[in-house]
C-alpha cells in the first residue's frame, strides 16, 4: 500500500522543503522586506497615462535583467531585485488594465526598480 503513495509523499517532502529554502532566501536583508515600506513611491502621483508607461517601462527592464546571463551569474543582487520588480510591476499593470490603481504594487515596482539600476 505505501508503495503506492511513495511518490506522492516524496514529491511532498520534496516541495516542502523547496518552499522552506525559497522562504528562508526571500527573508535575507537584501533582497527582504527592504521595499515593503508604507512609504508611497512618486510614481503613485503621475497621471494614469505616464503611470502607466513608467510602470510598462520598468517591467521590461525587470525582464531584460532576469534573462541577462551577466544577471543571472552575477554575485550581486540584482536578479532578486528584478525578479521582485517584475513581480511588482506585472500585479500594478494587471490592476491598471481593470482602471484601479494599486499604490502598494506600483510603489513596491519602483523599489525594486531603483534598486536594479543602483547594482548595476
């Protein structure tokens, strides 16, 4: 019988501990809670049409970076800044397409954004 569900819970097991290490990995100072500020961004206060197009702009360079081989291998932080910053920015663009602006999301982008271009 516990051969049968053998791979069920190996693959269980498997994912737990995959969750825990992406968990523990997320939690370091650098690449943390440093942009989960209640601190607005100034990009909030741009007129939905230039918000829009700064949030569109730094998506692309949060996905320009995460494909960069010079990113990917690098020491520095700068993958986990803009794998967050797409994350970001993808969510504020999403609820920009149902005409809602989600100020945490679209401040949480620029963060991650600014902090793509001070690694470089």
């Amino acid at each position: 019988m516990w051969k049968r569900f053998r791979p069920i819970i190996i693959g269980a097991v498997y994912l737990s501990l995959a969750g825990l290490a992406l968990a523990t990995d997320l939690d370091r100072p650098v690449a943390g809670k440093i942009c989960d500020t209640s601190a607005m961004s100034p990009i909030t206060s741009l007129h939905t049409p230039l918000l829009q197009a700064t949030l569109a702009n730094d998506y692309a360079l949060a996905m320009l970076e995460t494909t960069d081989p010079t990113t990917i291998y690098s020491t520095s932080p700068r993958f986990t800044w803009a794998e967050a910053a797409k994350l970001q920015c993808s969510i504020a663009l999403g609820y920009m397409r149902t005409g809602t602006i989600d100020t945490e999301s679209a401040s949480k982008c620029d963060c991650f954004t600014q902090h793509i271009v001070n690694f470089r």
